[in-house]
C-alpha cells in the first residue's frame, strides 16, 4: 500500500508524520489496521513540543487534500506543511486536531489510546478548542459511521451537559442536523468528508455552528479520553475553540470546494486564521502538545534544500559514489552535513571550494575527533557569496589515520591540521609543515585520543 | 671667577680648586638628574592617572630616586659570559663622560660658567657626539643580537640628526656672528631668537630630542621592538650610567637650547630685570625639560626607516631652506 | 657592497611586544625580516582534553581563561552551544543580561587592544585611559558576576546572578560617558602624523587572502567583507537591535585600528538599546535539569568574540560530559596569516603587524 510507505517515510520527517496521519486517518476508515499505529506515534511526538500554529496549518492543508485525494495527496501535504509553517494560524490547528479526533473515532482501540495522551497533553490548557473542532468533524463522521461513534455522542452528551452552555448544545444540534443533511448525500464516500465539511463551514459561518461544534468536541474529547478534565478544558475553551472554529470551518469549506488549488486554500486559511487571532492564539497556547509533531519535523526544511542542492550538483558533476552519508544535524542549527569517503574527501573539498554554485570559500573550523571505532575530521565551510553553511565530514581508519590535506585549498586549515596532528595522530598527506605545533616534537602520544595514557619518564 | 683660574699658573692649588668645582657641579648635576627622574614620573602620572612615586620621602616621594640609585649601586654587577669584557666595562664611560664635559661650556648666568670658549657651540656639539660611540660600544660589546640592533640604530641616527641639529644652529649663529654662547645670550638682549628663528628652533627641538634618544625617537632601546636596546644586558650602576648619561645631556641640552632661543639668563621683559638671572634661566629651563617630558607622554614612536627619512628629507630641507633665508634677509637689513 | 650576513632572532617568548608566551624565530637581514616562523603552545593547558572529563557547568570556569580579556563570549559560547542541542529557550531577562555582559566585555577587549597597540608603538599614555574606561566595565562586571577577568558567569540556560539593585543604570550612565572619551581617544592619537606613519599601510592583505586564511572579526572585516555574526546569523537576542556592522576596505592595521574602534562605538549602541529594553521582571535562569545532559550528537556553533568567530563543537553521547569538546578560537586562526603578513618588513613593523592582529595566547594554545 502507498499508504503504508508513506507512513514510513512520515515518521523519518516528523512534519511529514502529522499529515500523514490526518491523510491516513481517512484512509484508516478504508484502510486497515497501519494508520491506526500512526496517529498514535503522532500524539507522542506531539508532547514533544513544537510551534503548534505551524502544525495546525499543516494539518487542515492535509485534511482538505486529504478528503479529495489518494495516495498521491499524501505526498502534497508534506510541502503544504512547510508552506504551512510560514502562517500558523491557529485556527488551522484546532483543525488539525479536530481530523485527529475524527481518525480516532473511527479507528480501533489504538486510536482511543492516543486520544488519552492528547488529553493529558491538553490540560496544560487551550487545547480544547482544537478538540472541540475535531469533536464537530468527528460528529459529522459519527454520522456516517459504524456502532462506535453512536456510543461516542452518547458519551460526549454526557458530558456536555456538565458544561456547556446550553446554547450551545442548541446550536450544535442545529449543526449536527444540517450536517447530517449534507452529508447523508455523500455519506456513502468517506472521501467526501471534505463536501459534509463545507457544508458545515458553511453554518458554522453563523455563530451558532461553531458552539454546536465545541460543545460536540466537547462531548467527544470527554469520551475519546474519558478524561473529565479535558472536557472542563473544553468547555473553557468552547468560546474562543468557536472563534477558530469559524475560521477554520470557512477555511475547510474553500478547500472543499477547491479541492485541486491547496494553496488558495491555505492562503484563505491564514486569512480567517489572523481574523481569529485571538482566539487562534489561545487555541495555539493550548493545542501547541498535538501540533508539536508536525512544527518539529518540520524544522530541517529551511536547510533541506541546500543539502539537496550540494547533493544534486556534486552528484552530477563527481558522480555518486563520493558521499558516504547526508543529513541535516538538527542538533546543529541544522546544518547540512556531509560525510565524504576518505579518498574522495579532498575531491569533493575542492569541489565545494570551486564550484560556481557551491562556492565554500571560508574555513570556519577543522578538528578532528576519536570516535572510538574510528577518526572522524570534521571540517566547517562557510560561503560567504551564498551565505551557507555545510559540515563536511570524514570517517578515517582510526589506526593509521591519514587523510589528504585541506592546505593547499584553504590556507586556514595550516594550523588547525597540525593541531589535529599533535592532539590526535592524524596525518595529513601533502602537507607543507606538519608539526606539533602544541606539545613539541618531543611528546609521546597524542592526548585527545581516547586510549592514551601520560608518558612519564620516572615511572 | 672660573676666568680667572683658568689663566693662573699650574699648580697643586689649581688643580684641587678645579677639581673641588668640578666635584659640586658633579653633585649639582646628579641632584638635578635626581629630581628631574622624579618630575618625569610625577608629571607623567599627573598626565596619565597616575600618582607617581608617593611612598619614598614623604608624600611626594623625594626620596624615590635616591633610594634608587642606592638599589642599583647593591645590585649584583653581571657581564654575560660571551660579552667582550674590556669593552663591556668600559662602554659606559664612554657614554657618560661626554655628556658631563659638554656642561662645562654652557653659561647658567653672566657669571656662573665654568668656560667661556670662544666656540663654545661647536665644542658641545662635537662632544656630545662621543656619546654614541659609548652606546654602538655598548651594543657591541654585549654580544646580543638586540643590543647590537640597538647600537646600530643609535649610530645611524646620531649621523642623520647631528646634520640638522648643526644646521638648525647655523641660522642663529649668522645672526650673532658668534660661536660663544655669551654672545649668542647676549645678542637676544631686545628680542629672542625663538621669534627670530622660529624654523630653526622647532627644527632644533625636534633634532635635539632625536639626540637625546627620547620618545618620540628612542629607536635605539626601543623597549617594546628591541626589549631595551643596546643596554639590555646592562644592570646595576653600569646600566645607571647609561641612563645618568641620558638625563645629564637632557640637563646639557634644555640648558643650550635655553641659551639658543630663549635668551639664557636675560628676563622676559627688562623691567622684570629685579630678579635674578638664575632664577630666570631655571625657569626657561625647566619649561624645556617639561617640554620634553610632555612628549614623552604624548607621542608614539617613529619608525627607523622613517626617523632617517624625516631627517634627510624634511628636516635638512627646511634647515638649509632656513640657513639661505636668515643670509638673505640679514643682507637686506645690513644694506637698509 | 658591504658583505650582510643574515642572523637568526628569537623574538619571544619573553618578549614586551608578543603579549604572552608567542615566539617568533626571525632571520633577519639587518632590520629586515627575510623569514619569520611562529612558535606556539607555551601555553597549552590541554582544556579540551580536561573538559572530557568534566560536567558541562564545570567548564564554563575554564572557557574564562582561553581568551581572558573577553571571558564572557567564552562562557556564552558553550552555554550556546548546549542550549542549542537540548533546544533550551532561555529566558528573556538572562538573555539581556548576557548581552549586556558580552557587549561590556567586547568593549573592555578593544580598549585593551587600543592600550596596548599604542604601547607597543611606544605611546604610554593611551593606555592608562583605555585602562581606566576598562576598569569602570570590570567593576561593574565585577558587582555582577563577583569577579573581575575569570567571569564563570554564565550557565547553561541562562545566567548565574541577577543583575544586582541599580546596575543597569549603571551600564546606562556609561554609555555617553565612554561616547566622549572615545572622541579623546581620537584626539590623542588618531589623528597623530607619527601614528599614522606606523600603521597606514603596514600590514595589508586583501579580502581573498583574508578568506583563504581563515580571518574572522576585524580582521577580515578591514578588508571589507562585512560579516558579523551577530548580524549575519543572529545568535541570542542580537537581532533585536539596531547597529552596524563596521568595516573599511584598505586591510591594512590602519583599517584595523578603525574597525575596533568604531565596533566599540556599535556596541555601545547596542548598550544603550539592550538597557532600555531591559525586561524589569523575569526568570533569568531556565528550567533545566539539574544534571546537564546534552543529547546524543554534535553540535557546532559560532558566535562573535571581540576576536572573532569563537566556534564551540560539543560531540556528546548523551552523558553529563561531553565526548569531544572543541573551539574554534578566533586568535588561533588569525595568526596563521602572520608569518606571511612580515616577510620582508622590518622589526619594527613586526610590532604593528603583530598588534594590530590582536591575538590573546591564552587562545591561541587553547
């Protein structure tokens, strides 16, 4: 299945994961058991952290696509949500928790799992208004669906009448019957969510829809989880979930409707978003656990098309067998990072120097370091015409280290050799003055590696 | 007084008279080396944050120097082992006797000099020439490859500046018609030569602080390029008089210049004629020393390449330029 | 033609003019230097090597002692570095606080340079008025950190001390006071025909031979690259304030000297910004845990040092030390251009040359 791929590659990049799971969630209704574990995988990262707005936008491009589309959406929505990322409203999380919300009504046990963590995560405050929104969706779908989400509007009145306004109850119902007219059309497709959606946008226009959303959501996240607390929370965040929920609801709706154009829709989004401003915000404060997911592997992507790029051009001007390994290092303000094979290191040195497009004209750092099973000389390039950064790495034999000198392309790297010379034994071919520039010829061993032991004359 | 002794006959008499003066010139001289060494530290702090000495004799630290010149009589007396001894040892004499026999020619007031020569200028500036000797000996004879720059700095630029300092002169000495420095005071009886010859005094200033080797053209111990220079393996008295040797010819040479430019002895306006001479001379004097001081303070040092530049190219120029101007005028004013 | 002979002269490593244990083996051709060969390392204390074993707050107090005139950077550097790998958000009063005390270090540091360049040039004075102007920062940083050089000031996510009662006043009131002694500064010396003789032209590389050497902070910025850290890839709150990036386009020490000078004027700029957004409330220390345990990974970051680029490499396996630990120290890297920099100078040109690319052994041997 394209969907279990997919799936996968989601859970290298966490942005992509998110999406995923908003996509795989509708799928889930079709597909089997697989999608099931990824919304749960989801929820974990989610606690992680990560700006939720971004996630939030990610996840509505993902949920409109995702009704419309197949597997090939699955794809798309990974770019919207780096698009996404630039936006954040918070409107679109609460969306994206509301397609949460909806897969786990529909999913196995696993799903009712993962809800809880969301609960938990939720506590921490306005994450009841992206429930409430996915408590709407989900309704909708409970509609449609099998036994479980008739037990789950059962649950969900329950405890909506511990809070919610009973206004709201009101118009939730009003919602509730209007979707249920619309989507008593398209019920037979579970793709078609995305026409009950707009349909319900639509309403949820008037003031009224949205509380008829929150109070649902409301109902539904006290029994997804069975934690009261999320449904006080929920019932908090009712008002301002209302406000996003109006956004979002219009951004759905247009994405509906423009099922092929995501960006309009993502744009149309940002605009309701900011109208919602203040509500989104909360909602982002809230919501920020469950979007965690999708911001946080998001991040690379700044810095991932310079990899691809130093990948592309060296591949096509050296060939492909130079770079052992690439990636981004998070960890490193994401620095693109290349980890060349120690008898192309010198090759693909002087091609990140030379290169019109490349152009590393500055050494920043070289040092080497002993990884125990081997030397590893870790370069840092800086070019100042494209201001970027790349790591270039390589991994040498740690018993007879020696790799080519980076001297006689940039002069900066004189020293910094003979220093990895001295503290670490390193030896660097076609070095005009390799030295110990530190401890002097006289020293025995090399300090910074990890098996040496002082030299004492007198023991 | 000194006149009149130096036209006796020889004799044991004589000789101790002499001897006995020169003995309390010595004393004089090493008194005011004493204190100008203090007002350099003291004027220095003032110009730079500073306290100066304060602890040594009392408050103002009178007894700084002295105490000193006492620590480094005790200090241990080191010739390196590589140093050519005879030279070693003798190089500071060499430096230092010139500078005290230079101060026999210089009139402090219309009686107090020890002798009136006729040629009076060109006996100091020969003298004082000596010196140098004493410094490359110096250099030389320590074996150090500082030291030796250091000599060799002080020789080249002791040749380039005594041209300028001799020319910047001879404009004055037109003007007078005389070589004795008596004459040349007396002669700025109504006006100073500072206004006569002001070229050839900023010229003079600026040659004579080269000769002293004074920042800003202390090239030769250049303490921060050459550690200290030719007497960097110098310690204890024999590196003391090395520096009574620079503090002496800076006494010799704000005494000539005084006599020079600023009219010696003579009050800065005739009705001021009630007080004495000497007190007169000391104060222009040290308005000189102070100058000096205050450059030191001020100035960063000049380059070597570019001391022999200014010298030859700026600073003779301007000399000559100044020579030809004085004969010229002086012409004009004698046809008139 | 005389007959010269060439010599060999150690200039170093107790020397007035090599600020610390440099040595520099000259063959000389009377005064003119036809080979120079730097001596390093009198000063290795192996601090990558004793950080292996120790915790990450543990060698804050040894970063103090690499580059000791601006120990602030140093600590920032690592602490930047860990915050950056356990994606640490430090809280914004910390933050001020550690710009606050790195820009009074950056200003402390050029002063320094400024006194010593000009004693090296033979002029005493400048230095005792740079030094009193550096003595106002000191206490100051003093009252903050309760030490004068060797800081240990800064921790992983955040600061050590709050700003003490009044103090940022303080840091406020220095501002124009150190605006008009700057001027003096420039009355005294900038103008000087001496001055400028020494330095104008004396030392000159051009912005290629700037890169290729590796050249970072005023260095590089006197040939005209302008490239800052704080601007180019802001660290820390840096971009929430308005200044320059100096640069002059010569290369020469003169083009150093102004650089330095006119960064003392930016950073003075970035005071007065930082003390007027100065948050009145707030944490200033982050909820981090209490053993300090960078993730599994590497990191490397780089942030402006009076000196330069100061660079901090942390390879961890997720223990409280760190596998590998390393800088990037900005003195180090700068002086590899010196031996090119003096062939065919004279002595004393060393001495500008050498100033003028401000290098602090502690640093340098690391």
């Amino acid at each position: 299945m394209s969907g279990e791929k997919d799936l996968e590659q989601l859970k290298k990049e966490a942005a992509a994961k998110a999406k995923a799971a908003a996509l795989a969630k509708m799928k889930a209704k079709e597909l089997g058991e697989e999608k099931e574990e990824a919304p749960s995988e989801d929820l974990d990262i989610a606690k992680q952290k990560a700006a939720a707005a971004a996630k939030a936008k990610a996840a509505a491009l993902a949920k409109m696509k995702a009704k419309e589309q197949g597997e090939e959406k699955e794809e798309a929505p990974s770019e919207d949500l780096d698009i996404a990322k630039q936006k954040a409203a918070a409107a679109a999380k609460a969306k994206a928790a509301a397609l949460a919300k909806m897969k786990a009504k529909e999913q196995g046990e696993e799903k009712e799992e993962a809800p809880s963590e969301d609960l938990d995560i939720a506590k921490q405050k306005a994450a009841a208004a992206a429930k409430a929104k996915a408590a709407a969706l989900a309704k909708m779908k409970a509609k449609e669906q099998g036994e479980e989400k008739e037990e789950a509007p059962t649950e969900d009145l329950d405890i909506a009448k511990q809070k919610a306004a009973a206004a709201a109850k009101a118009k939730a119902a009003a919602a509730a019957k209007a979707k249920a007219a619309a989507q008593a059309n398209q019920s037979s497709e579970a793709g078609d969510d995305a026409k009950a959606k707009a349909a319900a946008a639509a309403k949820a226009k008037a003031a009224a829809a949205a509380k008829a959303k929150a109070a649902a959501l409301a109902k539904q996240s006290g029994e997804s989880g069975g934690d009261d607390e999320k449904a006080k929370a929920i019932a908090a965040a009712k008002a301002k979930a209302a406000a996003a929920a109006k956004a979002k609801a219009a951004a759905s709706a247009k994405a509906g409707g423009a099922a092929g154009d995501d960006e309009k829709a993502k744009a149309i989004a940002a605009a309701k978003a900011k109208a919602a401003a203040a509500a989104a915000a909360k909602a982002k404060a809230g919501g920020g656990t469950v979007k965690a997911e999708p911001a946080e592997e998001a991040k690379p992507s700044p810095n991932q098309p310079y990899l691809d790029k130093y990948i592309r051009v060296i591949e096509e001007h050296l060939g492909n067998d130079h770079i052992e390994d690439y990636y981004i290092n998070n960890l490193s303000k994401d620095v693109p990072t290349l980890v060349a094979k120690p008898e192309s290191y010198y090759k693909i040195a002087e091609f990140l120097k030379y290169n019109e497009q490349l152009g590393f004209d500055y050494l920043s750092e070289l040092h080497g370091t002993d990884f125990e099973t081997h030397m590893e000389v870790y370069v840092h390039l800086y070019s100042y015409k494209n201001s970027q950064s790349v790591a270039l790495k390589v991994k040498i034999d740690r018993d007879g280290p020696t790799i080519d000198s980076l001297q006689p392309l940039w002069e900066g790297a004189n020293w910094p050799e003979c220093e990895a010379y001295d503290l670490l034994g390193i030896k660097f071919n076609n070095h005009p003055n390799l030295h110990r520039i530190m401890l002097g010829e006289e020293w025995v061993g090399h300090p910074l590696r990890k098996d040496y032991e002082p030299y004492d004359v007198e023991v | 007084m000194v006149e009149d002794l130096l036209h006796s006959q020889p004799g044991i008499l004589n000789f101790g008279i002499f001897f006995l003066l020169a003995t309390v010139l010595l004393l004089v001289i090493l008194g005011f080396v004493t204190y100008a060494i203090l007002a350099e530290r003291k004027v220095m702090g003032f110009m730079q944050l500073r306290q100066g000495p304060n602890q040594v004799g009392g408050r103002w630290g009178l007894l700084q120097t002295v105490a000193d010149v006492l620590k480094l009589l005790l200090k241990e007396d080191t010739i390196p082992k590589l140093a050519d001894k005879p030279l070693f040892i003798i190089a500071p004499v060499i430096a230092f006797a010139p500078s005290f026999i230079v101060i026999a020619a210089i009139p402090f007031t219309d009686k107090l000099q020890f002798a009136d020569l006729n040629i009076g200028l060109l006996y100091y500036i020969a003298i004082s020439g000596l010196t140098t000797i004493g410094m490359v000996t110096g250099g030389w004879a320590s074996n150090n490859k500082y030291a030796l720059l250091g000599g060799m700095r002080a020789a080249a630029q002791m040749i380039s500046y005594e041209i300028p300092l001799v020319m910047s002169v001879l404009g004055v000495i037109l003007l007078t018609g005389s070589l004795n420095l008596n004459d040349i005071v007396a002669a700025q009886e109504n006006v100073w030569y500072i206004l006569l010859q002001p070229v050839a005094f900023i010229v003079f200033i600026i040659a004579s602080v080269a000769e002293l080797n004074r920042v800003p053209f202390d090239l030769p111990e250049s303490e921060n390029e050459l550690v200290a220079g030719f007497h960097v393996e110098y310690s204890g008295f024999r590196w003391a008089f090395f520096m009574l040797a620079e503090y002496v010819y800076m006494f010799a040479m704000a005494s000539l210049t005084t006599v020079l430019f600023l009219g010696g002895w003579l009050p800065l306006f005739s009705f001021l004629d009630f007080i004495p001479g000497a007190v007169w001379f000391a104060l222009k004097f040290m308005f000189v020393v102070f100058l000096l001081i205050w450059f030191r303070s001020t100035f960063p040092r000049i380059r070597a390449d570019k001391l022999m530049e200014f010298a030859w190219k700026i600073l003779l120029p301007i000399a000559l330029a100044n020579i030809f101007l004085t004969a010229i005028i002086k012409e004009i004013f004698k046809l008139l | 033609m005389l007959r010269t002979e060439e010599m060999l002269l150690n200039v170093g490593p107790q020397h007035p003019s090599t600020h610390g244990v440099f040595r520099l083996v000259l063959k000389i051709d009377g005064e003119t230097i036809v080979e120079a060969k730097p001596v390093i390392g009198y000063l290795h204390r192996g601090t990558e090597k004793l950080a292996e074993d120790l915790q990450y707050t543990q060698i804050i107090p040894y970063t103090d002692r690499m580059d000791y005139v601006s120990a602030m950077t140093n600590n920032y550097v690592i602490c930047h570095a860990v915050e950056t790998m356990m994606d640490i958000k430090v809280p914004e009063r910390a933050e001020y606080l550690r710009v606050i005390a790195m820009e009074l270090g950056r200003v402390a540091s050029h002063l320094v340079w400024f006194g010593t360049y000009l004693l090296d040039l033979g002029a005493t004075s400048p230095l005792l008025y740079a030094f009193r102007e550096r003595e106002m920062i000191i206490n100051m940083l003093n009252e903050l950190s309760g030490a004068r050089l060797t800081f240990n000031y800064m921790r992983v996510g955040g600061v050590k001390w709050d700003a003490p009662e009044g103090w940022i006043d303080k840091v406020r009131e220095f501002v124009p006071y150190m605006h008009e002694q700057l001027k003096g500064y420039h009355m005294l010396v900038t103008g000087n025909e001496i001055f400028m003789n020494r330095v104008k032209g004396i030392g000159t590389y051009t912005k290629e031979d700037a890169l290729n050497y590796s050249l970072s902070g005023a260095n590089l910025r006197c040939t005209g690259v302008k490239w800052d850290l704080r601007k180019n890839e802001p660290y820390s709150i840096y971009d929430r304030f308005d200044f320059d990036v100096v640069t002059r386009e010569t290369g020469d020490a003169w083009a150093r000297y102004h650089v330095r000078l006119d960064e003392i004027e930016e950073s003075l700029k970035i005071l007065e910004q930082a003390c007027e957004q100065f948050p009145a409330e707030g944490e200033i220390l982050a909820k981090v845990p209490k053993i300090i345990k960078a993730p599994k990974g590497e990191a490397f970051v780089r942030i402006e040092s009076p000196r330069g680029e100061i660079g901090c490499y942390i390879a961890s396996d997720g223990k409280k030390e760190p596998y590998r630990l390393k800088f990037r120290r900005p003195s180090f890297y700068n002086l590899q251009i010196l031996p090119k920099l003096l062939e065919g100078e004279t002595i004393a040109n060393l001495i500008s040359i050498l100033g003028a690319v401000d290098i602090i052994l502690g640093e340098v041997d690391g």
